[in-house]
C-alpha cells in the first residue's frame, strides 16, 4: 500500500518540480491591452509581443542591439540602410520570412486605427525600401538617419499573407496571430491571461518551457501571494513592501538590475484656457492656464521631494531624477542632478507667477500599473498641497485611466516610460517632442509640450552618424527638456522579479518579462 501511495505522489511532485517541469506559469502586473503587435507603444503589450514575434534587430539584456531576423545591417549610403535577413526562418503558419514581409509590415504599422500609443514613430524615416533578393532589403530615409536599426527593434514583424488592413480583433482570437517568435498564441482573455505554446520550428535557441500561462495579477499583494501559494512559479514588479520578506524565504528567489524606465508627471499644455481640474484657490475659474508658466512648473518640481518618496514610498527600490536616463546609460546627463526639494523657493515662485494664495487642482495616476503608483500620487498631493496647491488625488484602475489620460482629459498625471531603446533619443522623440501625427514623433507627447527650439536640437541630433557626437548633442536637448519643466521626472525605477526556488533568472533593464529568461538552475 505504502508503494502504491508513494508511486502517484512522486508522480505529482515531478511534475510540478521547476526543474523538471515543461510548463510555466507566470504573472504580468500590466494586462496587454491588445494582441495586435503594432496596436499601443505599452510595456506589457511589447513583453507579451516578445514571445511569438521577432524584430530585425533585437535587445540584450543590458539594451545592447544584436542580430534578430536581421543578421546584420550596414549605412551604405547616408541615406540608406542596407539589412542581411537570416534565410530559413518560418513563420508559425509555415510560410518563409523573407524581404517582403518587411515591406509589408512597415507599410502596416502607420495604419493600425484607434492606436493610444502608435509604433509609427519607430516606422516614419522609412521613406521607401529596396528588395534587392529575397533576404535582402534597402530602407531609405529622408536624409542621414542613424538610428533606423535601434527603431526597428520596436517593430514586429508580421508576414504579408495577413493582406491589407489585418483587423485588431482578429489578432485577439489568433486568427491574425502569426510571427516567427519561440511561442505561438493559443488564447488570448484580455485582462485574465494568454496561453502559448512552444514553436518547434523557430530558428533561434529553443526555449525551456513547451507550455506558458501569463496571468493578469495587477495587485501587488495578490502577486505576491500567488507565488509563494505555488499558484505561478514567476512574477514581475515585487512590491519593494516584500523584497526583504522575499529575500530571507528559502521558497523562493529574486533577481533584479537598474531600469530604463522613468516615472514621471505630465502637465497639461493643450490649452491657454485653464485645463480641467484646475481653479483658483476659492475654487473659481480661471482665465489661463497656470500650468503653462515656467515659474509654477518649477515650484510643482521643486516641492516634491524625491528622496523621501524613493525612501519611504518605493522603499529603496528607485533612484531620485530629474533626466530620463539612470547613470551609465547612453544619454545620461552627469551634471543633472535631481530638483532640490525647496518649500520656500517653491512658494516664492508661486508668488512670483501671480498665485500667492496658490490654485486648486486635482493629481490624477494609476493605482495598478506601476511600482507603488498610487502612494506616489497620494505623496506628491500632500507635498502640493504644502506650498499652497491644493491638491486633490484621484488613482483608478489602468485601464480606464490610460484612456481619458491619452485624451487630455487630466490636467497632472502621472506617467511611466519605459526607454526600450537604451538611449536619449527615444524618450526625447517620444515624449517631448511637439505631437506630430504625420511623422509619429511626439506620439505619447500626453502633455501636449511644445518646444520649437526643442523640436529643431532633436531633429538635428537624430542626423549626427557619430555615436559620441550624437549623444553629446541629445544631451544638451536633454537640458533645454529639463530646464523649460516639458515633464516632471520622479525617479527611475529598480526592476525586481522573484520566482520559485530551483529556477534561474537573466533580469533585462528594459523590464520585459519573458519565458525565455527564465530556466531550472544548473
């Protein structure tokens, strides 16, 4: 008897050991907000995107570019790029990658409807393309551009037996989802989970897991409690309450390395007209907007005080900013030191702007997205309102606050961004640089800043060809940003993981949490 109970139940334990194991559960505090690969510029959709599709160019984990469906890529001339393809490769449905996908997805990407954050501005340099053979392509663009290959490690390719004009919805039912990814999609339940499956046929190393299961946990508590409940065996974003918890249990282990991603506030510039959630401080309308002042953008910066909030609040895990890149990073500006926390300087700017008495306004953030968010708002409100702004905190779930935010319905907000490409220019392109929905920059610009002086120091960094050269002058863009308050920075995040003990893990500076990282220690 004793064997016939022993036989099942070591059955059991095999099964589910992490070492042995061929299927992996693991949990994402973001839910995607679609399948669709070229649909929104967001973190989980693109670590979710990570699995079944590839880019020409990829990212290490330390945000180094490095071969990918493209096995190399040269500037032959100033304005054009050249790219080797990698022959044999196979989409999920059997068909050949070749030169005309590319052609087909780049022509895709700028057409997706309805997109809150559109790739395009990762597709618009691209002026027109060259097949030269089957896996060889010429992408020209508008004048020297030499940042095309660290663009296109955004863009996923998809194959042209999509045809023209692929319908979102039909990514969501799999109808649609076709890459040459390690894991094709099996299901999709928009904020529940995604189920993948290993593709045999991929042309890279083969990941450990045959089976995935990405579950939607956004509440950090519940994350955490489903790991060491042995519900999910890996899990993103630790709430820094649990990382010393988490530490000292031999149940499980946690890997973790310095971000790319900034939180931060936008300001609302779309209007002269004071914005809504903003009056005077007896709560009567105002006829400008406060917030377009350099004086009050400045006093909001400078009484928030950064140290306290990445001490208390994100409890170590975050290091204070007034820039979008940490040190060591291409981009960082080593004499930019974060905004010193000032109450009386902060009032005297007030003061000075026309508002001794302050203003009222209402700080609006998500309470589900991102490390600690809602106590970020509910700290930054209390520092405000300490100068004299009265402030009123309103966190909602993510979902319903990415929608009205990408719609200039807030007035100040809160934001993360995460700078997948390892250097200045996205971030500067992205966020700062005046809404342009022609060429794609400015695209997640939910602040509406605009700066001509700005726009022009980009676009002539974005034609430097020297590496050394090129940095140096975003840099000095990075000052003016920084200097005219385009956004508040807070701090750049600490990614941290933890996962069941017996499992190993490369942490990724771009935060992506992705299947393939993760393997049954030696």
């Amino acid at each position: 008897m004793a064997r016939r109970v022993f036989a099942p139940l070591m059955a059991v334990l095999l099964a589910t050991s992490p070492a042995s194991a061929q299927s992996l559960v693991m949990a994402f505090s973001g839910s995607p907000t679609s399948a669709d690969p070229h649909y929104h510029t967001f973190s989980p959709n693109i670590a979710l995107d990570s699995h079944s599709y590839n880019t020409l160019v990829d990212m290490d984990p330390k945000s180094r570019p490095i071969a990918s469906l493209a096995e190399s890529w040269t500037l032959i001339a100033p304005d054009t790029w050249e790219f080797k393809l990698r022959p044999g490769v196979k989409f999920h449905n059997g068909d050949d990658f070749t030169a005309e996908d590319v052609v087909y997805t780049l022509a895709r990407v700028p057409t997706v409807l309805n997109s809150p954050g559109s790739f395009a501005i990762y597709t618009k340099s691209v002026v027109s393309s060259e097949i030269v053979a089957p896996h060889t392509i010429r992408l020209k663009t508008n004048g020297l551009y030499p940042l095309l290959p660290i663009d296109l490690t955004l863009v996923f390719m998809l194959p042209r037996r999509l045809g023209p004009n692929p319908l979102n919805e039909d990514f969501n039912n799999g109808r649609n989802a076709i890459g040459t990814g390690p894991y094709r999609m099996k299901s999709y339940k928009p904020g529940d989970r995604v189920e993948l499956e290993r593709f045999d046929g991929f042309w890279g190393k083969k990941p450990h897991w045959a089976n995935v299961s990405v579950r939607m946990i956004p509440n950090d508590g519940a994350r955490t409690a489903s790991l060491l409940a042995g519900d999910v065996q890996f899990i993103e974003f630790v709430p820094t309450s649990d990382v010393a918890r988490l530490g000292t249990d031999k149940r499980v282990a946690l890997s973790q390395t310095d971000s790319l991603r900034l939180v931060f506030l936008w300001l609302n510039r779309s209007l002269a007209a004071a914005p809504p959630f903003v009056t005077g401080p007896n709560g009567e309308a105002l006829t400008t907007n406060p917030l377009n002042d350099l004086r009050v953008r400045q006093a909001l910066s400078m009484a928030i005080n950064r140290a306290a909030i990445v001490e208390r609040v994100m409890e170590g895990a975050a290091i204070p900013s007034n820039q979008f890149l940490a040190p060591g990073v291409s981009g960082h500006v080593a004499d930019l030191a974060p905004v010193p926390f000032d109450i009386a300087a902060a009032r005297a700017l007030l003061a000075e702007a026309g508002y001794p008495k302050g203003f009222r306004i209402t700080l609006h953030g998500p309470n589900d997205r991102y490390v600690n968010d809602g106590k970020i708002v509910q700290a930054i409100g209390q520092m405000w309102t300490r100068i004299g702004v009265e402030t009123k905190v309103d966190a909602m779930t993510w979902t319903t606050y990415i929608n009205r935010a990408s719609k200039q319905e807030f007035s100040a907000f809160l934001l993360g961004w995460g700078i997948s490409s390892g250097e200045a220019s996205n971030p500067l392109r992205a966020l700062v640089h005046t809404y342009d929905a022609a060429s794609g920059w400015g695209s997640v610009n939910r602040g509406r800043y605009s700066n001509p002086q700005l726009d022009g120091m980009i676009k002539a960094a974005m034609g430097i060809v020297d590496d050394k050269a090129r940095e140096a002058a975003l840099i000095d863009a990075e000052r003016v940003a920084m200097q005219d308050v385009a956004l508040i920075p807070i701090h750049i995040q600490k990614n941290i993981w933890a996962m069941r003990a017996g499992l190993t893990h490369t942490p990724r500076a771009d935060e992506r949490t992705l299947a393939m990282d993760l393997i049954p220690a030696p």
